[in-house]
C-alpha cells in the first residue's frame, strides 16, 4: 500500500459512521481509528532536564496523528508498556547518551526501556516482558499520564 | 492571578472548582484515577491527568503523581477541595517546596488544628470556650470522681486514644461512676492498647454550629456567620442550614468573634470553619476547626452572597478579601441536604449505573453535583451523589422549598437518601427547630 492509497483511505473514513478500520493485503496491516476523546493535552516540557536535547514537539496537538494519543491495539500476543506514574518522558538517561531502546531492539523483561521524570526524580521504567521493540508511542520529553501506552513489545 | 489551576480532588467539589475558575478566566487542570475517566470535572476542566488507579490511596492521595501532574501542565496553584489531601500538613509542604500554591491554610496552620489537644489548647488561650473537664489524663478514680462532681453530671469518659465511640462512657449519676470510670479505662486498653482516659462535661442534646470564617494573607478575617448542622447521623452531616433557628444577631457576633480571635491566634489565612457545640441554654463549646472548604458551604454562600471558593482563589493569589466584616448580612434562610446513593434504612452504599436523573431546578433552588444519566456510581470513594441546596425568605420556605425539589429530584438505578430527607422534612421537630445531634436516633432501633 503505498502513501496516496493511504490517503485517500482516511479520506474516506473522515465522511463515515466507522470509528476504526483494519486493512490487511499482502502482509501489510493497517489500522486507522477517528480522533476524538482525546482530553490530555500535553504541556512544553520543563526545562529543567537535558535542555539541550529538548526537541519542542514539533507536531501540533492537532497535527498529531490520531494513532499516538490512541495507540492501535496491539495484536493479541503483542504486549504493551505503560506509564506506571505521572510525568515527562525521556528516551534516554541523559540528553548526550542515545535512546535506552529502538524499534527492531530485543530487549529482556527487566531491561530500561525509558525514564519519566516525576517531581525531579528520573525513574528507571523496566520492561515487563522479553521481546521485541515494535512501537514506540511517546516522543522525547512529553509529559505522560498514568497508564498511558509508551512501547508495544512482541514477545520472543 | 494564577493562570491555571490544578483541582485535586473529584466529583461535585472538583466541579464547584472549576466552576469558579471558569468564571475568573483561570484554566484548569483535572486529576483524576482510571474509575473516574468519564467523570464530568474531567470533561469540564481545560485539562486533565490520570494518576493512578482507582484505589484513593494510588491516585487521590498520591502526592508525587499530583505534584507531577502540576508540573507537566504548568499549574500555578492547586485547589485541594475537601477530604483527600485537603487536611494534610506534608502535602501542603510539598506543594510550597515545589513551588506551587497550595489554596488553603499553612502547613503549620493545618499541624496545628488537626492535634486535636493543641487545637483544644490553642482555643482557650485565644479565649473560646472549651467543654469543661480535665486538662489531661485522669488516672486515679478518686480524682476523678471529684472533678466529675464540679462539673456536675452527666459525664463522659472517653479514651485518648479514642474514636468509634469505643471507651466512651456517659455517665448520668454519681453512683454510675466508678464502675463507669473502670470500664472505660479496660476498654480502651483493649481496644487501643492504652488504658488513658479524660472527664468531660456531657451535653445530652448538643447542637452542632459552625463559624464560617475566611481570611486573606494580609491578617484581615472575616466571619460568614453560622450553619447549623445538627441533622447527623455517626459524625456524617446529613441536613445542613443556615442561618440557625436558634442563634440571634448578638449570638452571632459573639460566636463570630471568637472565630474570628481563634483564626487571628494561629494567623489563619483563606476559608476555615469552627465548629462548637451548643446547649440548650446556648452556651457553646469548641469543638474542633476544620481547615478546607466544607461541603456544607453553598448554604453560607447562599445566605450571604459570598462565592466561597472564588474568595479563596483569590486570597491565595494574595489578593485583600473583597469584603469587610460590616458589608456581610445574612439574608433569607438556605437549607442543604446531601443526597448519597445509600439504602435509606440501613444507609448501606448503593453504587452503580444512574438510569434517570432530573435534578429540580425553579426558583431557589441549587444542584451540586457531578451525576448524570447513565453515570456509574464507582464503589471506590464515598457515596454522595449531589447536594441539594435551596433559598428562601424564611425557614418556612426553605422547609417547602426543599420539599417541593426533593418531590423534582428523580434518580432512578439506585437507591437514595431522598426519601429519608423528605421524613425528616415532614418531622414536627424538624419543622419547629427543635433539633440535636440527637435527632436521628429516633429513625433507628430504640435499643441504641
């Protein structure tokens, strides 16, 4: 499915009831959900940690695609990590050092998958499970809510 | 002013919040746990933030993930509303080592009136009257059946330790007292561990009257007159109102005063209330200060004029109140009945899926309340669904007034406390003012 069969899809579900749509052709799935409901509005993050590799969100609160606010369920086998407190999201443990974790990397159940910054303590956010990496929800320094998705692992 | 709020706290209180934010051109931010994600404060604030989980302990009254929320929004100030963190010293430390503005009393304020000897303390050397009876600790009978005897009978014995009624004993006559005294002390050995008990006077129909008072950071306080809440059941208000049927204009600014010198005492800052208990020949009594918003506060708000929650929004901003002691009046007579979702009998919770919901409306009336069709009650945190407040001439008004919103107010899907309001309403005590913390005693088995 190349990029205009993509578009003209969301298109088409923008003028329609359907809430959710899930497409499988030739190996390739995708699934599309309508925005909506979408209450957290994440904040600039503070500047307090690694001010220098704060990238400001580019993308808009409004730009942003649909499927990060509302993940696309995992799969069945497919696992999926979430915030266990409140706080800003950070790929790495210092603003110099490269992301903990990619997509495509096997990690062990728990392995640092991130750290969320809460009240000015950096907290280590362990993998629940042993797999590989396949989504990664959140971008660097934006706030997350409890129980928000941050990693879809697939298991090995 | 700040620009933006956050409202620790759920339900109709968060909504009165924000609410009166709205209404100042402040944003707010919502918290709320994974049970309350479809809740209304969450739907009305500018933001929110989920927390935790459902378990109060884990979301309501977890402090890191609160500060944190603050601080990913922004939020200047956060609003504790009542119950949950609202009376807690530390949180109230940690908001101001974090830099945000805690809207309510100092952490010292707050140390201090919930010891509840120091409060005691603190009250009579601001010179309010306590309950008479012994400073401390009564360990040998002999002294105490003296004291009992100066105090003149009845008595209550109660533990230290105490609470839940147990190693509590009223005694009625002298020759009860020994064994009385004795029983007391082994019961609260058994139940607390610690045998210490104290001597007070006992009021056999005591009526719960509280000051409202408010005060700003400049040292100005002010008295919002009184609320009777003598309609009670276990220590849970169930009827609030104000004015008083039994307090006049002089009894009012004596006890108003004496708010006002106990606030000054402690340099209390934003709203507060007093509570004292009163007798029937209106002597009255310190009882303990509550140092929050309270549930019952629409019923001053209506009486008076003064939004409650605005006023200390703004004092905490450092702004001077917006009124002076001789521009409060109290006009008309306003009436509050909580309305939870309990089996009106047993009063057992009854949580679950609200099927139909028509709040009354007309004149006088008001509706606190974060309940909506196809709202499901969760069974995690207390049972009230909405305050039901009205506002009339006179009591008598207020009475038929109630009246005639309790007949409006439909909920259907679970059980309420409606019917039990409208009994108490057609109660001929009721109606005539003859009231006491007592009073609910008679819907319940004689034998307690």
């Amino acid at each position: 499915m190349n990029l205009k069969e993509l578009k003209e899809l969301i298109e088409m579900l923008k003028n329609t009831d359907i809430s959710e749509l899930e497409i499988e052709r030739s190996g390739v799935k995708v699934r599309l959900r309508k925005g909506g409901d979408v209450t957290f509005h994440p904040a600039m993050p503070r500047m307090e940690y690694p001010p220098a590799a704060i990238v400001a969100p580019a993308i808009s609160e409004t730009e942003r695609p649909a499927v990060e606010q509302a993940p696309a369920a995992a799969s069945p086998d497919q696992i999926k990590v979430t915030s266990p407190i409140v706080g800003t999201f950070y790929r790495s443990s210092s603003p110099d050092k490269p992301s903990l974790v990619d997509i495509g990397d096997t990690v062990k159940k728990g392995q640092v998958l991130c750290i969320i910054e809460a009240m000015k303590l950096m907290n280590e956010i362990e993998s629940e499970a042993s797999g590989k990496i396949v989504q990664v929800l959140v971008e660097n320094g934006q706030p997350v809510e409890y129980g928000q998705p941050l990693f879809v692992i697939e298991p090995v | 002013m700040f620009k933006k709020i956050l409202i620790a706290n759920r339900g109709e209180i968060a909504l009165r919040i924000i609410r009166a934010c709205k209404e100042m051109g402040i944003k707010t931010v919502a918290v709320h746990s994974t049970a309350d994600a479809h809740a209304l404060h969450v739907r009305f604030a500018d933001q929110s933030v989920c927390i935790g989980p459902p378990k109060s302990s884990y979301s309501y009254l977890n402090v890191p993930s609160i500060i944190s929320a603050a601080e990913i929004t922004d939020a200047e100030a956060i609003h504790p509303g009542y119950g949950f963190l609202a009376e807690n010293a530390s949180f109230a430390e940690v908001c101001n080592s974090a830099g945000i503005k805690f809207i309510g009393p100092s952490p010292e304020s707050i140390k201090l009136m919930g010891d509840k000897a120091k409060a005691r303390e603190t009250a009579e050397k601001a010179g309010v009257p306590i309950l008479p009876g012994s400073a401390g600790v009564i360990t040998e009978e002999s002294d105490a059946v003296a004291l009992a005897r100066e105090l003149g009978f009845p008595v209550i014995i109660k533990a230290v330790a105490g609470g839940g009624g147990k190693g509590m004993r009223v005694v009625m006559e002298e020759t009860e007292f020994a064994s009385a005294f004795v029983m007391a002390q082994s019961e609260a050995l058994a139940s607390f561990g610690n045998a210490d008990v104290y001597v007070e006077k006992y009021i056999t129909q005591p009526r719960h009257i509280e000051i409202q008072i408010i005060a700003d950071e400049k040292g100005n306080i002010v008295s919002l007159g009184e609320r009777e809440c003598s309609i009670q059941r276990r220590h849970q208000k169930l009827i609030e109102e104000a004015p008083s049927a039994i307090v006049d204009a002089p009894l009012r600014k004596k006890m108003g005063d004496m708010a006002v010198a106990l606030a000054k005492a402690v340099k209390y800052r934003n709203a507060g209330t007093i509570e004292f208990l009163m007798d029937v020949d209106s002597s009255f009594y310190f009882m303990e200060m509550n140092t929050r918003v309270q549930v019952e506060h629409p019923v001053t708000e209506m009486v008076t004029g003064v939004d409650i929650v605005k006023e200390q929004i703004r004092v905490a901003a450092g702004k001077t109140l917006s009124f002076t002691q001789d521009q409060i009046v109290v006009r008309g007579h306003s009436i509050e009945c909580r309305v939870n979702a309990e089996c009106p009998e047993k009063f057992t919770p009854s949580p679950g899926t609200i099927t139909a919901f028509n709040p009354p409306g007309g004149p006088g009336v008001r509706v606190d309340t974060a309940a909506y069709t196809q709202y499901v009650i969760p069974p995690y945190y207390d049972s009230m669904i909405a305050k039901l407040i009205v506002h009339a001439d006179t009591r008598e008004e207020a009475i038929m007034r109630m009246n005639r919103a309790l007949d409006e107010f439909i909920i259907e899907g679970v059980k309420t406390t409606i019917p039990m309001h409208k009994k108490i309403l057609a109660d001929e005590d009721f109606k005539q003012g003859n009231i006491s913390t007592k009073f609910m005693e008679r819907y319940h088995s004689p034998s307690k």
